[in-house]
C-alpha cells in the first residue's frame, strides 16, 4: 500500500480510523457503512462511492482535531456521544448529515472549554 493510488490511499486512510477509533465496526457506523465495506476498503479490494470518500476524508479531519483535544478513548465517546454544542446530537450523525463544518465548531468550542 505504498504507491499511492487511490485504492491505496483510502487502505491507509481506513487503516488509520480503525486505529484511532479502536475498531472496524465503529469506523462503520461512524459512515454509515457496513464492517465489511470497512474491511474491503483496507484491503484495497473496493473503493468507496465519491460521498462515502467525502465523509471519509471529514471523519479522518474530524479524528485527527479531536485527537488533539482528548485521549484516544476519549474520542470515540465523544463522537457517539450527545453534543449540547450540537442541540444534543451526536457529532457522528451530524457527519453523516451536514458534513464535518459543524463538527469541527464542536470542537473547537470544546477545545476552548479544555485549554480556555
């Protein structure tokens, strides 16, 4: 997975979700996608439709701003958790919905709570 083609670069990119969420079944849901889809996209076997690599993209820019903010732990819960920031939804459904614009405000009002 090193030349970077496309395929290649969506294996990574999951790779490193599936690290950083702590699983493939958590990736899926967090994209509305089944465990196998996640897992064919590691493998470099299939390659996502042009919204599921849009909110593909967003959730590794999601993941990787609030990774800054929380433990690895703490980011998972974070995500599937009710956001008063976000009038109680939770920061993966608004993802899937609005894309990551919102999210990211979520964040940074959170990262303001945590670092003032």
């Amino acid at each position: 997975m090193t030349d970077g083609t496309f395929a290649d670069l969506v294996a990574t990119r999951t790779e490193l979700l599936v690290q950083a969420l702590g699983s493939a079944t958590r990736v899926a849901d967090c994209l509305g996608v089944s465990r196998t889809v996640v897992s064919r996209w590691r493998a470099a076997t299939l390659l996502p439709t042009l919204e599921q690599a849009r909110l593909l993209v967003d959730l590794d820019h999601v993941v990787a701003r609030a990774s800054i903010i929380f433990e690895p732990p703490v980011v998972w819960n974070w995500l599937s958790g009710s956001s008063s920031y976000l009038q109680g939804a939770r920061p993966i459904d608004v993802l899937q919905i609005r894309g990551a614009a919102d999210v990211v405000q979520a964040l940074d009002a959170a990262e303001q709570l945590a670092f003032g």
